[in-house]
C-alpha cells in the first residue's frame, strides 16, 4: 500500500492573490478565510487577495496569512478527496499549519498562536536585530566552522547544497564574506526581519513557551515530524516543547523528509503557496513525488482522480 506525507508551506512563500480562487471555488476554504477573519480582527483575506505585497510581508500578517491559505487549500482538498498520511510536517511555521490540519490545534487556536508568535518574533528582532542568508553549494562542515568563528548560526538544513544561516547583521556579514572566500557557489541574503532560528530567539522562546503552555493540544491524528528533531512525534507535550526548541534552533528539514522516506514515503502533498517544498524534494531525493496542492485547478484534478 503507498504510503503518503503531507507537507505544509512555511514563511516567504506569500504572494499577492494566493487563496483567492480557492475562496471563491470550495465552501471549505471560504469557511477557513471567514473564521481567519473573525479571529484575526482584520480582513485578512483582503490582504491575501489584493496586496500588495509590502503589507503582506511583515512577519506578524504573513504568518496568519500562509497559515490560513495552506489549511483552505487543504480543506478543499479534504472535500475533494479522502487521503490517510503516514505523517505530517510543516517548514518552520509550517509545523504549526501541520499540527492544525492534524486536528492538534483547533484552527481558531492555531491562527492565534501563530499570530502571537509572529508578535514575539518581530518584537524580538527589535531588541536583538539580526538577518539571515542563503550560502548554495558550500560543505556544511565548513559552513559550521566559518558560523563558529564569526558568531553567526545554522538556521536551516533544507537540502542538499542549501544552508541558512542567521545572526546579528555584523556576524552574518562576516560569514557570508567568509563562505564566499571559501568558494560557495552564491550567498543570498533573505527578505526578513530579524535573526530567526539562532539564539538571537532564545529569550523569545520562553514568551511563546507561555502561549503554548495555556493552549490545548490535543493528540494529532497523524504523527508530526518536528523540525527540531527530525523525528516523527503524537506525545503533545514533546510536541509543545519542540516548537519551543525550533524558535532558537536549526531546521531539520533534509533530514525530517529523509526520515519519513526511510519510512517508506514515496508520494508528498505539497499544501499551501509557493511550491518551495517541492523544490527542495528534487534535491533530496529526485524519484519521490510531489503533489502540489496551492490552487483551484490542483484541488479539481485530485478529484478528478
């Protein structure tokens, strides 16, 4: 029997006009956005539909934004198809979108969560600014050296030959100068606000330790493989803890999805904008296929079977 994952978007794959089609297509999705609304305080659909994009950027709107369209493409999906995964995992905030489309977190909670999460963090970025940067093709044994010399950290293991890395502005300078002396094929600095995953959000995580310890979770109906630990998790204090852990620490994602692979994975649905998932597969590991799951046509061909 096929074995199947689900994969969840993480930040930086908004886009003006993203869930417009699902809303106006599936009465599960239009659902999702009406509740996101109510929630939030703020039309969040006009955002997500119409922009533009330097509003829908900030950490505090994009993740409530992502959040909300990948669970209206999955609810449609959802109304379209019955799929039973093996696992779920999300990249970054994504592992909080899994842990709702898990039944883990009610989506009124979830949106919540991770509304205030985004608060923390931008409030942390404030106190503690920092960037981060996107170094192609280096040995990560060397990128870690150059991170331990220049005080910068590893944020993200995302593929093969795709390290982040992330610290104070001065400390991400000096490394990226570094690894690109050292011969990476290109370094690119990344379109956020602060210093995310390094230990610049270490006093942030205790914040958000508090929302997470008032916050019901209930067990998810499909194991979580968490980006702390690369390691499939239903145990929902473990499972609090980790997304504790990843506010401050390195995203396994090469290694999350090599575990769920090893498991006997062979067919990944891609849930949410942006398709950057899909991307980082061909790379780790080219013969798994990837179903991308972001629009009205997508959801019509699932059915369509």
């Amino acid at each position: 029997m096929e074995r199947i994952a689900f994969l969840f978007a993480g930040q930086g794959s908004q886009s003006v006009g993203m869930g417009k089609d699902l809303y106006e297509s599936f009465p599960a999705s239009k659902a999702v956005f009406d509740t996101a609304c109510a929630v939030l305080g703020f039309d969040i659909r006009q955002l997500c539909f119409e922009g533009p994009l330097d509003k829908l950027k900030p950490t505090v709107i994009s993740q409530p934004a992502i959040v909300t369209t990948t669970i209206a493409a999955f609810e449609a999906c959802k109304s379209a198809r019955a799929l039973t995964p093996s696992f779920g995992a999300g990249l970054s905030l994504g592992e909080y979108t899994a842990l709702i489309a898990a039944g883990a977190l009610s989506l009124e909670d979830g949106i919540k969560l991770v509304k205030r999460r985004g608060e923390i963090m931008e409030a942390a970025a404030r106190k503690r600014p920092g960037k981060m940067a996107a170094i192609i093709d280096l040995p990560l044994e060397k990128i870690r050296e150059i991170c331990r010399k220049s005080g910068a950290a590893v944020a993200n293991l995302n593929c093969p030959g795709q390290v982040i890395i992330s610290g104070t502005p001065e400390s991400v300078d000096t490394a990226k100068a570094q690894c690109q002396a050292a011969g990476a094929k290109r370094v690119l600095e990344l379109e956020v606000s602060g210093g995310f995953h390094s230990p610049l959000m270490f006093e942030a995580s205790g914040e958000l330790k508090n929302e997470l310890e008032a916050m019901h979770m209930s067990a998810p109906r499909f194991p979580i493989v968490s980006n702390y630990g690369a390691a499939a998790e239903t145990r929902t204090a473990e499972i609090k803890q980790n997304l504790v852990y990843q506010m401050y620490s390195e995203v396994r994602w090469e290694e999350s999805v090599r575990s769920m692979l090893a498991q006997g994975v062979t067919t990944f649905y891609e849930f949410g904008p942006g398709r950057v998932l899909k991307g980082l597969m061909r790379k780790i590991d080219a013969d798994a296929q990837v179903v991308t799951i972001e629009k009205k046509d997508d959801i019509l061909k699932l059915a369509a079977g």
